[in-house]
C-alpha cells in the first residue's frame, strides 16, 4: 500500500526588526491567507537577507495594494535606502493604516529625525496599542522636548530670550505638561519683562526649589513682593541662594510702604546729602538708638521731608553738618570721599568692623563709585550695617 504524505504548508519566518505590513489594521482590498503570508515571507525573507527571494513573494499581491507598498518599502530600507518621503507618504494616503506609521517611525528614526518619529510613533501606538509603539512614542517625546529645552537654555545663556521662548513653545505643543518646558518659557518670558504672560505660565510649576523660586520670581515681576516672600520661605533650606532671595523680597516689601522722599533718594542720580540720610535712616533703623548727641538746629532742613533722618544721622556722627552756620547743605551732591568717610562714621556708630575698600582689586573689599547714585549707596549701607544679622530670620 502506498501512504501518501499530507502536504503541510511552512509558517514563514517571524519578522523581527520591521512593522508587520499584514498587522490589523490594514488598508485597500482584502487579500487572501496565501497573499498574507506571501507578504509576511517577503519581509521575513529581506529580514535575513534574501531580498530577492522577498521580492519575488510579492508579486504574488496586487500591483499598488498598500499591504505590498508597504512591504516593498520595507524590503528596500533593509537594503539601506532612504525611504522617509514615501513612507510618509504612503501613511498620509492610508491614516488607518497602522504599520505604514509604524515604517514611518522606523525610516525616520535611522536618519536621526525624531521630530518626524514622534506623532509616527503615536498614531501608529493609537492604531496598534499591542504592538509595543506606546513606549517608543514616549521615548521619543522626551528627546524631542529634551533636545529643544536644551537648546532653548543655550539660547537663552546667550541673550536669545526670544529665540528660547520658541524653543519653549515647541517643547510644550509637543508635550504640553512637560515641566521643563514651561519652566523655559517662564524664564524667557521673564527675561523679555513679560510678568503677565509668565503668570500664565506658573500654576503649572511644581513646588520644587526651581519652581518656587520661579513662583516667586514672577510675583516678584509683578511687584507683589509679598507673595514672593512667601514663594522664597517655601524654599527648602539648603537651596544656595534662599537667604538673599528672602532678605531681598523682604527689603522690597519694607520698602513698598517707605516714604515717597526715600523712593526718590533710592533712585537719585546722583545722590544728594539729604538722600544719603534718608537711605541710612531707613537702611540702619538700629542707629536711631545710638544717636546721643546733641540736637542739632539746621536751618536749611526745616522744611524738608527728610529732616528727622538728617537729625538722627548728625545726632549720631554719622553725617555732621555746620553747627555754627546752623547749615547741613542737604542739596550738595555726595562725593565718593564722602561717601567713604560716612561708611566709615556709620560702622564705627554701630560697632561694626570698619569697612575695607578696594584699592587693587582683592576679594572681600568694597568698591566706591566714580560717581555716587542712590542704589548704590544703599547697597554699601547695608554692607557696612549688616542690620538684620541672618537675612533667613524673621524680624
């Protein structure tokens, strides 16, 4: 008797490195189990290197069929070709088609594009959601986001606020929750003085260091130094520059209820005699207590808004005026000797180290202007004074 053996069809090898072109969903007509496999033997076949062998099983698939399109696209990019544009192309003429996004990602990752990976990559894991594009998709979102925030920071480094804000934008489209992003954004606009769209940009900052901080950087902007004081206490303790920022936002604060003649000494160009008394008289409040001289009687303050800290300040020997001529010149611009010789009055009143000034460039010193203006001389107030001791204490 003679046994005839059954005829058993061989499964193709599995296709390993490439979208699967028969993978559900596909696109064009139905085609038979025998051009399915065809397909899938083509592409398995180019896989190991047999390429002819995986063009000849494609001509068993119709002619312009996307199933075919794709695996011939596939065969050729296996041999090396470049084959971005069509995939591109055969995706956008087929959007249901999920391993034509699939090729796309693949072709485009290998020329080093990821910008054109990315929305591949998700539309091909919304089509597929098993077949593993999901986590592709979110590697790529963050080297997209990584590489324009990066390249945002250097343009901002530079100068290129503008030209950060875009790379800021960019990264938020493409990942509108990214953190990094909407921290660059919040710091380009800060640096092109846009508080209020920066605003807009902070209920997205996490409470970390950099986020506070930032938080408090924009009411800061605002001129709401006291959210910003709030923002800077929130910080944890050993973030480097916690103190300044505190002391700073706590001076503003003080200083949002000063006087209107202190506001103009602040910002006087250049200084006068009568400013100088009103910043050390606000910057020191500590000298109050340590003027024990005699009442001085200066014709020429009586009717300025100044007067009680330019008594204070003669009282204490730190700014004297002409007590014979009864005149303490509080129009006469402060010189830089002046302004030393005051420095060193004022530490000696408080008991404080005298101060050291600069006179060839060596560290710890302090530099006198060519030219006194108010800012300036408050900053050497408080440098000289040190009121307040630790700027992270409360007072």
């Amino acid at each position: 008797m003679v046994v005839l053996a059954a005829c058993r069809s061989t499964a193709p090898p599995p296709i390993r490195r490439m979208p699967d072109p028969t993978g559900p969903p596909l696109a064009g007509a139905a085609l038979t189990p025998a051009q399915l496999e065809a397909a899938r033997a083509a592409v398995a076949a180019a896989e190991s290197g047999q390429a002819a062998k995986g063009e000849e099983r494609l001509r068993l698939l119709p002619e312009g069929h996307p199933v075919r399109a794709l695996a011939e696209l596939e065969l050729r990019f296996l041999q090396g070709e470049a084959v971005l544009g069509q995939a591109e192309a055969l995706a956008a003429a087929n959007p249901g088609y999920g391993s034509a996004w699939g090729l796309v990602v693949v072709a485009a990752r290998r020329q080093g594009d990821a910008r054109a990976a990315l929305p591949a990559a998700r539309t091909a894991a919304r089509l597929q959601p098993d077949a593993g594009w999901g986590p592709v998709a979110v590697e790529l979102e963050g080297t997209v986001v990584g590489e324009l925030v990066s390249r945002g920071r250097a343009l901002l480094q530079s100068g290129d606020a503008a030209g950060a804000l875009a790379r800021a934008r960019e990264a938020l489209e493409v990942a509108p929750g990214v953190v990094t992003g909407r921290t660059l954004a919040v710091r380009a606009l800060l640096a092109l003085h846009d508080s209020r769209g920066a605003a807009g940009l902070v209920p997205g900052l996490p409470d970390t260091a950099e986020g506070l901080e930032l938080k408090g950087n924009v009411a800061q902007a605002l001129g709401q130094w006291d959210l910003a004081l709030e923002f800077y206490n929130r910080l944890p303790a050993d973030t480097p520059n916690r103190c300044e920022l505190i002391a700073e936002a706590r001076r503003r604060l003080r200083l949002s209820d000063a006087p209107p003649y202190l506001t103009r000494a602040l910002s006087a160009r250049p200084l006068r005699r009568a400013g100088l008394a009103a910043i050390i008289a606000w910057e020191a409040p500590g000298l109050a207590g340590k003027a024990a001289g005699a009442v001085p009687v200066f014709e020429d303050v009586v009717q300025l808004q100044e007067r009680r800290d330019i008594v204070v300040v003669a009282r204490a020997g730190v700014i004297p005026g002409d007590a014979i001529a009864r005149r303490f010149a509080p129009n006469r611009v402060v010189s830089p000797g002046e302004l030393a010789a005051v420095l060193d009055r004022l530490a000696t009143a408080l008991g404080r180290p005298a101060p050291r000034w600069c006179g060839g460039g060596e560290q710890g010193c302090l530099q006198l202007p060519e030219a006194v203006d108010g800012r300036t001389a408050a900053d050497l107030v408080r440098r000289v004074a040190g009121e307040g001791g630790d700027p992270c204490a409360q007072r």
